[in-house]
C-alpha cells in the first residue's frame, strides 16, 4: 500500500513529539490536517513543548517508552521516529537508553508501521558518516565511524536503525524512508541543550565566552528548523527509500558561527579555545542531489536570517514572565 492510498486516515504517530524537531513536526502536521498521536519518555523532551495546544481535539500526547506497545483505536498512516537523544550532552548521559532507541525502539516502530501498512520515517543522522573522508558527505559513502568511541552509541545506534529499517523494507514491504539530518537549529531548541547554536546563543546573550572545542575551523552545514520541517513533510509524500541526506550544503566553520552569533547580537563576549572532544568530525556537508531530486526540496533561510530568528527567540523566552 502506497502513501497517497492511505493518505486519506491522516492519522500520524511523532515517536519523540515533545523534542525539538519532533514538537515543530507535529505542529506542521496539525497544520496540515492531521490527526497526531504524540509519544515521549521525556529524556530528552520536554512537556510544556506543545502546552499551547492542550485543547487541540485532533491531538494525543503519550508520556511513555515508545519501546513499549504503544496501542491506538485506529490505524495510522504515518509514523514518524524521532525519538533519540542527539546532542552529545545528552547521548553521552544516556548511553544505553540512546542505543535502545536506535535498537528496540526502531524495531517496535517498525513492526507498528508493517501493521497498519504506513508509511514510516527514520529520522537518521549525519553523524553515520562519523569523521568523514569524503566531502561532501554523498548517501552511498559508507562513513568513517569509531565503533567504540564516546560518540558510537549515537552514531552505531542510528547505523543499526538504518539497518533495521532497510532490512524492513526489503522482507516485508515496509514503505519505509531512511532521512540523514545534518545539523539543524532554530526556535524551540534547548538553551542548555550543548550544541552550538544554542551554546553560543546563551553565552553572547549574557556577556559571557563563546566556547570554541578547537580552533574553531572544522565546518558544520546548519539547517533551519523550519527547512528541515519541510523536508519531513516531503518525504511523508514520498515513496522513495532513501537514504537522502536533509540539511543545509552551506558550509561554515564553527569560528564564523560565532562571530555571527556575536555580531547579531550585539555581544562583548570573547571567543574563547577549549580541548576538542573526541571523535568530533572536521568538516560536515551534506551532498542534496537526491533531496532535490526525490523529495522537491531544498532549504530556503539564509543562515544569516535564521540564526536572526533564533536570536529573537531566546531573547524573548529569557525576559518572559517566569524564564
């Protein structure tokens, strides 16, 4: 059964709904007509993410292991895995619970989908590529990944899931896409979330120093939240399989971020060296050929504008009542 045959159910589950990416997903879909079903153990989560939107008759939010059985009256038409630790803070204070979401949690989601025959979406990662030793990063380089290093239970636990997910769809029919996220930002992220963007963001905003891991010039491709969103959205659309990478192909070094960061918010903070963790990769840039062949898409926001409209944001959340 293809997609635009079960479209017309429009019921979709968001495993991981009250994260980032997984809270602006199921908004786009309520956006669109949907009927969501929100699922979330809340590690990395957070509750009031979707708070707005208690009286929303059309959506279900599940505080729960979506490794569990996860039980509905109706059929869904869409799943949607999004339900995985992805900053390093994070995955490296949940090891095991960031493997069992690329393992158990994958399978049960998987199984889910076979059932109701929907169409089922792997929120993957860049981070297979490891440190890379192709540039750019194309969906059939095998990656360059440390399978025991700190960062191996985020990067083997989505190269397993990708795995799984394939395996899937060549037994049992699974329409299934595997997306590769590269790095991706925007409102709604975690202040103390550790990445980047936000990092940067909550130092400059309160005159303290942008911390640099290196020197600052290995290159990551940021992508707004609202591009990456649309891409989703696509490949909810799709047939295709994948891989397709999802991103941003502008290439910046991490250095010019955070002058950017500096400038735009009109900081006194200094930039400032630290160690560079390990296994941290030296340049990250996503080839968009079959995005933008298979899916229609590619990013539209200027870096410039959406690191603006993340500014905005946290300013705005930082002089709210209660922040």
């Amino acid at each position: 059964m293809t997609f635009s045959e079960h479209a017309p159910r429009r019921r979709a589950l968001v495993a991981g709904g009250l994260g980032f990416i997984g809270a602006h997903v199921t908004r786009a879909l309520l956006a669109g007509g949907w009927t969501v079903h929100v699922v979330d153990n809340l590690i990395t989560g957070h509750e009031h993410a979707l708070s707005d939107l208690a009286d929303e008759p059309r959506l279900t939010v599940t505080i729960a292991d979506a490794s569990e059985p996860i039980t509905a009256a109706d059929p869904y038409s869409l799943v949607v895995h999004l339900a995985s630790p992805a900053s390093p803070v994070h995955y490296l204070r949940h090891p095991i619970a960031t493997l069992h979401a690329g393992s158990r949690v994958t399978e049960n989601l998987l199984e889910l989908a076979r059932r109701d025959g929907a169409r089922f979406i792997l929120s993957s990662t860049s981070e297979v590529y490891g440190d890379p030793l192709v540039h750019p990063q194309n969906e059939t380089y095998w990656g360059n990944v440390n399978p025991i290093g700190p960062r191996s239970v985020y990067d083997e636990a989505k190269r397993y899931a990708e795995a799984l997910t394939a395996a899937y769809r060549r037994e049992f029919g699974t329409d299934s896409i595997i997306l590769r996220l590269f790095n991706t930002y925007g409102p709604g992220m975690s202040i103390d979330d550790g990445r980047a963007v936000p990092a940067f963001v909550a130092a400059a905003l309160s005159s303290r120093p942008l911390v640099l891991h290196g020197d600052g010039s290995q290159t990551r491709s940021f992508c707004y939240v609202d591009d990456m969103v649309a891409a989703i959205m696509a490949a909810a659309g799709s047939t295709h399989g994948g891989p397709i990478n999802v991103g941003n192909d502008d290439e910046i070094p991490l250095i010019e971020m955070a002058r950017l960061i500096v400038e735009l918010t009109a900081s006194s903070s200094p930039i400032v060296a630290a160690p560079r963790p390990v296994d941290d990769p030296e340049r990250r840039k996503p080839d968009l050929a079959r995005a933008r062949e298979h899916l229609a898409w590619q990013p539209s926001t200027s870096l410039r504008d959406g690191v603006a409209r993340t500014i905005e944001w946290y300013a705005a959340l930082r002089v709210s009542p209660g922040a």
